[in-house]
C-alpha cells in the first residue's frame, strides 16, 4: 500500500521520501511484511504494568498506550532498523550538504547500543 501526499518532499534514490509537512522532517518508506508482524507479535506478549513508558512521555495519553519492548528484542532488531536511520540521516546529508552540522554531529557519532551513558542514541521502539 503506498501513502501519498501533497506536502513538500524529497525522494532519494532508493525511492523512500523525506517529508517535510512541519518540522521535523519525516522518513517514509517500507519495511518487511514480516518484520512488521514480528513487531506486532512482541508487542502483544507487553503489559501495561511491566512495559508502560506513557510517564516518559511529554504528552499525556489519555486512551493511547505507548511500551517499551524488551532489550533483547531491541538488539535483536537494532541492525535492522539502523540501516533505515542512516538512509534518513544520510538523504537529509546529502539535501542539506556536508556544511549541515546537526547532521554531521549525528553521523560522527559512535552509537553503540549496549552503551546507556548519557547522550547516546537508542532505538527503543
């Protein structure tokens, strides 16, 4: 199923879309049937009292619920997922060129998810 818009956007060569209909940008693109049940499936073995993460939340959902997924099932899917971050971060590089220094920070920087000091990126959900 493909979802379109009239907002602004970019399309990169792998045919994905940075959209951008406010800030921030969006990254739209398709990830694998299978990996989308597999999501489906972890997130039903969650449970409101052991993997609620609505109170780190800034919003108040009032009806909505937000879980955080087990760590190993996050490194299970990290590599996964990382290959779509840097095909975001490196389409919004390559708009903005090599002088964009929020995007050169980014890209500088060493994530290393077992890593949980302050100031590293973490794919939670």
């Amino acid at each position: 199923m493909s979802f379109e818009t009239n907002v602004p956007k970019i399309e990169l060569e792998t045919g994905e879309k940075i959209l951008y209909p406010f800030s921030p940008p969006i990254f739209q693109t398709e990830v694998d049937t299978n990996f989308t049940k597999e999501l489906i499936e972890e997130g039903r073995k969650l449970t409101k009292e052991e993997d609620d993460f609505n109170p780190s939340l800034a919003g108040n959902l009032k009806y909505g619920r937000s879980y955080l997924y087990k760590e190993d099932y996050i490194l299970k899917v990290e590599s996964y997922l990382k290959t779509y971050v840097e095909r975001f971060f490196n389409g919004l590089h390559k708009q903005f060129g090599p002088n964009y220094k929020q995007i050169n920070d980014l890209l500088n920087i060493q994530h290393d998810r077992r890593q949980l000091r302050q100031g590293n990126l973490r794919l939670d959900t």
